[in-house]
C-alpha cells in the first residue's frame, strides 16, 4: 500500500498569470506583486506558486526592480 501511494501523482497547478493571461509583468503594479511574497517580503518558490518557468522568472525580475524604486519592501519589520 505504501507503494500506491508513493506512485499516485498530484496533479499540476495551472499557471495564474497564463490563466489571467496578461501582457507582461510590470513592476510598478506592487498589488498584484504582493501576492507572490511571503509576509517576511520573500519570494514565494515556483514549486509552491505554481508558476509556469518563464513566469516566475519575469516575476522575479519585476519584484526586485519594485524593490529597487521602493515600491516594495526587501523585508517587513518585526
């Protein structure tokens, strides 16, 4: 029975941002970025996400341009 269970596979979570199909990830839409950061102001992993590669790549690079401009914060006090 252990076996079965190792076997099955989950099913794949669908990209959101192919979903909502968007243009592009901008960096200056710090609401919808925010979605993607923990409360530490981390960002979340792909595996967790769900995020398809090219999204989270381009996620990555807006939410640290957002950071740069201070849109974002690089951490959360305490």
């Amino acid at each position: 029975m252990a076996m079965e269970r190792e076997m099955t596979s989950r099913s794949r979570r669908a990209c959101r941002i192919c979903q909502e199909k968007k243009p592009t990830l901008d960096y200056k839409d710090a609401p919808s970025l925010k979605l993607y950061l923990t409360e530490r102001g981390k960002i979340i992993p792909r595996r967790i996400s769900g995020n398809c590669a090219g999204h989270q790549r381009a996620l990555t690079t807006a939410v640290k341009r957002a950071r740069q401009i201070a849109f974002l914060p690089f951490t959360c006090d305490r």
